[in-house]
C-alpha cells in the first residue's frame, strides 16, 4: 500500500467514521478517490489533513470531513442524479461519482472548471461532468436532481435550485454572509410545493458569486424588481413617434412575432399596429400575418391590396369570438395599410393573412370558388370531394367524434388529393390566374390540417395544439417563401402561440411546442420573439365559448408573477431587451405569467391563467403597458350582401 493510501484510510477512520459518518458507500468512495490528485503537487503531502486547502484562483477544497457530511446529508445513493453547484478542484464530485448514477458539478472559474475536468477524465471518472459557469441558479434542462449541493454559500436558497429537486430529493447548502459563520441547511422536497428544512450545524464557505447569489463584491443584490426598472427603457405614449422607434433595432430581423397577453386589450393592438407600420415603412416588411382565419383575412387582404372584391363574400370576421379582428383597433391599422399600398407596386405592396385554421366552410369555399374561375371541371370535383365534410362545417368537432367512435377518418383521403391535385396543377393555374393561386392553395392546405386538427382533438390537447401551431408555421413559411428570400414577416399572436413554448409549463409540463418555438428552430436570430403584458384595467372576453363579450376587470397580477415585477418598477410603459443579460439575467429564476385568452374568469384566475415560464427565454423582449383597456368591438356583422362597407360589413 503507498503512503497515500495509508494516509488515506487514516483520514476516513480518524476524521470521517469517528465523527459518525456511517453509510459504508460514503466510506469506500471516499477510501478510493485519490484527493491529492485534486490538489497541487506542493501541498499534495497535506491532502489527508484535517483541513481545508487553498487552490486554484484562490479558492479551497473542502476538508474532508464536510464534503462527508454534505454528502451523507444529502442522501447520495446509487441510480441518482446529482448536482453540484462550485465543483472546484472537482473532489466532492469525485467522491459522488462514486456512488451516484451521474453527477453535474459546475464551476465559475474557468481555471478550476478546466482542471476538474481534466482530473476527471484523467481517473476514468467518466460519469461525471464539469461544466463552465454561474450555477446559483441550477441547471433547469437537466433537472430533476435526487441531489442538490452547493458548496458555496448564499444569502437565501434559490426557488430556481428547489424547483430543480425531484420530490423526496436533498438539497444542502450553506447559508449565510460572505465570510462570516454559516449554518449549513438540509432542505427535501416532500410534495410539489413542500419542503422540510433542516439546519445541520455551523460551516465557513466562499461565497455564492451569481446572480441567484452575491454580486462579485460580495454584497447582497437588489430585488429583481429593482434591477428590471434599472434595465427597463421608459416607452412614451403609443402615438408618440418614439415609441414605435424604439423597435428599430428589430429591423434587421427576417421575422418579428408581436404577442399579447390577451386577445381583447386595447394598448396591444394598438402597439403592434405602431411597431409594424415602422417595420413596413423603414425596414422592408410586407408580410402582416395574425392569428386569424385564413379566408377572412384573405377578404382583408384584397381590401388593403387594392383587388378585385370576389364576389358575394362574407364580411370578414363574423364568427366567435368577432371582436378579436372586428375592432376599431384593427380597423385603423387596416386602413392606413391600404393607404400605404396606394400607388406602389404590387410587389411593394405589404399584404394582410391569417394563419390560423377555424373557417372550414369559408376554405372549402373559397378554393371551389378558384377552380370555378381557372378549372370548372376540378371545381365540381371539388364540391364533391369536400362534400364530405359540408354536413359538419358550422360545428367540425361533430366530425372529429364521428371519425372517432367510426374508427376512421372517412374525409381524410378526398381533403388530401384535393390538395394534391391543386398542387400537381400548379404551373397551369398559376399561368391562369397566378395571384389567387397562393390564396387557394392556403386554403386546400388549411381544410386537409382542419381536417385532421379536428379528429386530434379527441385525442389530447396537445396534439390538436401542435397540429394547429405547426398549420400556423407553415403558412408563415410558405407566404415568406412565395415572396421570395427577402421577404420580412411580422406575426400578430397570443403570447402563448409566439413565445418559445419550450421555456414555459406548455413545453415542459405538456409536450406543447408553437410558432415562435418553431421559428427560432429555423431563423433563430433573425426571429425576434416580443411578448406583452399588463397588470390591471379592462379586457374584452367572454366567459364561456361562443358566450357574448363583455368587458371585465382584470385582477392585479399575482405576488411573485412576472407582472407583479414589471408593475414593481413603477413604470407605466416599458421595452425590456432581454437579449441584454443585465436585463435578462435576473429574471432567470421561473415564475407566474399570466394568459388572458378568448374567456377571462377571474374567480379562478390563478389556475385558469398562470402558467410557469422563464421569461428571458421566452422572448427576445417584453412590452409593458402597466394599466390597460378593452378593444373596442365594431358593430355586429350584417348578413351576407346586405354589406357595402368593404371588408368588414359596416
Ligand atoms: N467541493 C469543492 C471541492 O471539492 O473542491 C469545493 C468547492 S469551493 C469551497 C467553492 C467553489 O464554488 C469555488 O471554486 C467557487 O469558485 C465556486 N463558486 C462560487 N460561486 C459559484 C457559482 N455561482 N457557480 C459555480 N461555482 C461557484
């Protein structure tokens, strides 16, 4: 046996078993990691002292002793998946990697991160791994952990690390001010939202330096609100020119999603509309695509293009829920893109559509109407081929149970070679009438997704929920790539459609993805993801589907929610960038957001509306309007024909 293996028994036997550490594994791991390999040659003769002992960067490897207890703390055992957040000279992980399935050890200093590393590899440790960088907030996309420890110590344990516990997990972690007597907490998870704390005593640590931690001076940070006010830039009122400016350097971006935290508030629709008339004015952008139906905003987009009217149209937008596109909001903007397009060429011109896939019978509709014009004996096939679904169009969920309890789905093959066929047909209609072939093409497309959106609804939300989002993308793809590759688009959706679903509950919880998911995944940063939000005032909603409109009260938003924070600044209106880490970087740790869709309840509004979300992630930016008010709804639809007043039937 060489000296150090001596020595190193000696040190379990002395400094670890007699002080009462008894798991036999702890024991054995810790008789088997060389830990003078873990310290410079110099002081490799004191590896085994009772002590600990300066490194690298001028930090210190634990004595012996702590790292034991932390670890039988803890609870490490084998199968597990661990944590460590301050790897320094990496011997902590060693010995857990000893006992547990796989351990993640994170560093700050790049120095010791790198030698860990190396040490690792170097002993054939190959289920362990040092990672670079601050970990005072964990490591979310590798959670759940059985085992936490930081062997740093923080002013407070970070919700981001407790969240990051499986439950029946251990954190320990030491406590307390930078160079003063900590106490060295124990915390388990025992269900969702429960924890048991335990205080295992008086330690001395270095200090957690990171943003869930101490500043580099060691000085306590201030509370996120206070740094968001300092990162927030004060917008003016919306009709001030400098509001829409500030989102100028959006400009350069191949698409810009504009979201909204409801579908009834009025200072978002009204922002959009500023923000994009800047885009299509000073940046190039001719794509406008919203949330909306396809053939009702195909109808739009004749208006503010300058085309032909089809004939006997319905006005746009006279379905549930109407107010969302039938507003004096839209109607504005609608307007002043008309007047844009005047005198300019075609290809110049900045176009209005709807990516979204409710209007069945206005698609079937509207391609039979094409074929009419360029094909008539492909449009009698097509009357008889979406015959099939005629009979559900007013309520199409009726088909997705059918198709359901019948065991198959007996539209699905006419609506797949009706496409088909329109699209083996492409160059000779284009040549007939190339303008309106986009327009009929979306809508063959939309009516075999419809199709099939419908019958998925029996089988999850999640899946009629990416069905309906991936429609969305693709329809985006397809308008940019008809305009060809330096065509710009800016998207009008929810929040929940355009920021990136993979940072909030839907992704992480509900196997959800959306629009702004899938378009960082193709553009990544030539996608700009921009998320709105308010705390208080009014929303046009319903309370239940198809129910009527009314204007309700929005609650304050919840303590501790990303609103309540943004509503802390004290700023009535406000551009967070939050590409900018000292923006973003504070708002790291997950909390509440809220989603005011089509129905507003109130009673139930923490879980009807909140969802957890890593706001930095979700967006690229976030647009406050701290008090807000309902859109104003036009006056009901009038009846087909009856409406002169194009394209909304006033
Ligand atoms: N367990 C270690 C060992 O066996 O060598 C001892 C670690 S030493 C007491 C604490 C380490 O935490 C230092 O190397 C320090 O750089 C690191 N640290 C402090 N704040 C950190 C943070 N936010 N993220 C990652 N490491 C951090």
């Amino acid at each position: 046996m060489d000296d150090f293996a001596t020595s190193r028994n000696q040190m379990v036997e002395r400094q670890i078993a007699a002080r009462g550490i008894r798991s036999p594994r702890l024991l054995a791991a810790m008789r088997e990691v060389p830990r003078e390999a873990f310290v410079s040659a110099a002081l490799a003769g004191q590896a085994y002292e009772d002590s600990p002992l300066p490194i690298e960067a001028d930090q210190t490897i634990s004595q012996p002793y702590i790292v034991a207890l932390m670890i039988e703390a803890a609870g490490v055992a084998p199968g597990d998946k661990v944590l460590e957040i301050g790897a320094g000279s990496g011997y902590a992980a060693a010995v857990m990697g000893r006992i547990a399935e796989e351990v993640i050890a994170i560093e700050r200093h790049a120095e010791l991160a790198a030698l860990a590393e190396t040490r690792m590899r170097r002993l054939g440790y190959d289920n362990v791994r040092i990672l670079h960088g601050d970990g005072s907030a964990g490591l979310p996309e590798q959670a759940p952990f059985h085992a936490i420890l930081a062997a740093a110590s923080g002013s407070h344990v970070p919700e981001a690390l407790k969240a990051q516990l499986a439950i029946g997990g251990t954190l320990v972690m030491p406590i307390g001010e930078p160079g003063a007597v900590q106490s060295l907490v124990k915390l388990t998870r025992t269900a969702e939202d429960s924890y048991d704390s335990e205080d295992l005593g008086p330690v001395r640590f270095v200090p957690l330096i990171g943003e869930q931690g101490w500043t580099e001076r060691g000085e306590r940070r201030s509370p996120p609100a206070a740094r968001m006010r300092a990162a927030a830039e004060p917008l003016p009122r919306i009709d001030d020119p400098a509001f829409a400016k500030a989102f100028d350097r959006f400009g350069d971006a191949r698409v810009v999603l504009l979201g909204e935290a409801s579908h009834g508030t009025s200072e978002f629709y009204r922002a959009r509309a500023a923000i994009t008339r800047r885009l299509i004015e000073g940046h190039g952008f001719t794509i406008v695509a919203v949330e909306a139906d396809w053939p009702d905003a195909a109808n739009v987009d004749r208006f503010v293009r300058h085309r032909p009217r089809r004939d006997g149209e319905e006005a746009a937008f006279r379905r549930f829920p109407t107010w969302m596109w039938r507003n004096a909001e839209v109607e504005a903007f609608v307007s002043w893109l008309r007047s844009h397009n005047e005198r300019r060429e075609p290809e110049a011109m900045a176009g209005f559509y709807g990516l979204d896939l409710y209007n069945l019978p206005g698609s079937m509709r509207a391609v039979i109407d094409y074929l009419e014009d360029v094909d008539p004996e492909a449009a009698a096939l097509a009357r008889e081929r979406y015959a099939c679904l005629m009979p559900w169009s007013r309520d199409p969920a009726l088909y997705g149970r059918l198709a359901v309890t019948e065991g198959y789905a007996r539209c699905r093959a006419p609506v797949v070679a009706m496409l088909r066929e329109l699209q083996a047909k492409r160059l000779s209609y284009i040549a007939e009438n190339g303008e309106e072939w986009l327009d009929a093409a979306a809508n063959a497309r939309l009516v075999q997704n419809a199709e099939a959106y419908y019958r998925a609804m029996y089988e999850g939300a999640a899946e009629s929920w990416n069905l309906r989002d991936t429609h969305m993308f693709e329809t985006l793809c397809q308008l940019l790539d008809a305009k060809g590759e330096n065509a710009k688009a800016v998207v009008w959706a929810h929040n929940s459609h355009i920021g990136n679903a993979a940072f909030t509950e839907m992704g992480q919880v509900r196997d959800e993805l959306n629009i702004g998911q899938l378009v960082k995944e193709r553009f990544g940063e030539r996608a700009r993801l921009i998320g709105f939000g308010t705390h208080a005032g009014t929303v046009a909603a319903a309370t239940d589907w198809d129910g009527p409109m009314e204007v309700k009260q929005v609650r304050p938003s919840l303590e501790g929610s990303y609103e309540r924070l943004s509503h802390e600044t004290g700023l009535p209106r406000f551009l967070l960038d939050l590409r900018d880490s000292e923006a973003g970087a504070p708002l790291l740790e997950p909390r509440l957001e809220r989603f005011i869709g089509v129905i507003y309840r109130p009673e139930t509004e923490r879980w009807s509306h909140y969802a957890q979300a890593i706001l930095p992630r979700q967006f690229d930016a976030w647009v406050w309007f701290d008090e807000t008010e309902a859109v104003r709804p036009l006056p009901g639809a009038e009846a087909p024909g009856e409406d002169d007043m194009w394209p909304f039937g006033l």
